[in-house]
C-alpha cells in the first residue's frame, strides 16, 4: 500500500503559488494544441484558423466547467454565495460542463467561419485524453476525486484525507480515460480515415462515458450529493446521457456516410 502527501502547489514566487492543477490545465492545452497542428489537421483552412479556435476553445473550457460545478455539483452553495462563482482559484470543475462548453464555443467559432463545427470537435477529442490525464494526475496529487475504502495491495492513504486505504480512483482515470482513450481514438481515427465528420466526437463520448461510469463505483461520491437515482453518482447519470448522445451521434453520422 501507498501513502499519498504531495504538495499541490508546483512552484512558489514569493507568495505567489503555481499549482500542478493549473499547470495540468496549460500542458494539456498547449500539448494539445502543438499534436493537433503537426498531426492531426488536414484541413488546410481548418489550420489557419486553429490558432483563434484556440481562445474560444479556453472560455469553452473555463467558463463551460465552471458553470458545469455549479450547476450539477454545487447549486444550493452557489445560490447562497453568487459572488463564489467567481472564484474559480478556489476549485470546483467539472468535466462535463467542460465539454458542454467546448461543443458551444465550437459550434460559435465554426458558424462565424462558415465551417462544419463538427471538424473542430474531432480533433478535440483526439486531443482531449491527454488534457484529461494530466488532469486526473493533478487531481491525485491533490488529493481529490480520491477512491472508496480497499484493502487491496495498491492502496493509498491520502495523509490530507484521513487514515483510511482507498482506490486511487484518479489514476483509473488517468490510465483509461487518458491513455486507453487516446489509443482507442487513434485508432479508429486511421481505419475511418474518410469518416464523416462527428464519428470520432460520438466515440469520444462513448467510450469515456463508458470508462467514467464503471470508474465511479470505485471513487467516493461528492460529499454535498451522496449517491442518487438508483444509488448513481451524479458523475455517473450525466455520463449515462453523454453515451446516450454519443451513441446517437455515430449511428446518424454512419447513416449520413452510407447515404452520400
């Protein structure tokens, strides 16, 4: 078994703090950023504007996840404390919402360019798990998102928890919603090299929904929820709706492909 006491900030200036879960979230986009470039895009016109895509992409994701905290985690806090909204150094994202607000800023973006908003989110998604595992990493170096009790031998005390041993549940997620993902959509992204356009966007969906609802048996629910409709998480009802629109979005697109 594992003992977990890391320092969630990275760097000190001063008194100034650089922790691993902002470093998480500029990696993840700058890392992002760079494969799908050099990669990913071969659209010519999609990678002249990728370089703007970028900043809508950013509010998508900060003011997507932020609004996504408050609304499925947290709302009774928030009614309470408005202006707390607004404090986003304090922690509080969701994934989720993140996603909610990437399809929104895409769907912007595209329409003013007169593009297929759908293209954008593709490479997205093939971007994505890598943004997500850092992620998850800096959640387990904070000592959030942590598991259930085990007693298996990978067991981790989380020392800024309590004394219990309990799942790295940050690490199942950064190890299948990270890198089993990006595999997967690598992948299907070279035997569908003439897919239509949100084939890879619906498998995303798919598959880390997949992932993320199995995962959450073993991670602890929000304390401020519990468990809810048949004793779900609520990680684990909105991912159940995201495989819906996931599974959706692939049999209208096959569809659409086979049409044309």
């Amino acid at each position: 078994m594992f003992i977990n006491n890391f320092d969630p900030v990275a760097f000190n200036f001063f008194s100034f703090e650089i922790r691993w879960y902002s470093l998480s979230y500029v990696f993840g986009i700058l890392i992002g950023w760079v494969l799908a470039k050099k990669i990913f895009i071969n659209n010519q016109e999609i990678k002249t504007r990728f370089d703007d895509y970028i900043t809508y992409l950013i509010l998508g994701i900060i003011i997507g996840g932020r609004l996504g905290y408050v609304l499925f985690y947290n709302l009774d806090y928030y009614l309470d404390n408005p202006i707390d909204i607004m404090k986003i150094w304090e922690g509080g994202m969701s994934f989720h919402g993140g996603v909610i607000g990437i399809i929104i800023s895409s769907i912007w973006f595209a329409k003013k360019n007169k593009q297929n908003f759908f293209s954008y989110l593709d490479i997205v998604s093939l971007v994505a798990p890598i943004g997500i595992f850092l992620g998850r990493i800096s959640n387990y170096i904070n000592s959030e998102l942590f598991g259930t009790e085990t007693s298996l031998p990978w067991g981790v005390k989380f020392i800024k928890v309590d004394d219990l041993y309990r799942h790295p549940s940050q690490l199942y997620e950064a190890f299948f919603e990270g890198f089993v993902l990006f595999l997967i959509l690598i992948y299907f992204q070279k035997k569908l090299i003439n897919k239509s356009p949100g084939i890879i966007s619906g498998l995303f969906l798919v598959f880390y929904s997949i992932f993320r609802f199995i995962i959450e048996f073993f991670r602890a629910p929000d304390e401020q929820l519990g468990y809810l409709l048949l004793n779900l998480t609520m990680g684990q009802i909105i991912s159940f709706m995201f495989l819906l629109l996931g599974t959706y979005l692939i049999i209208r697109k096959y569809e659409n492909k086979k049409e044309s």
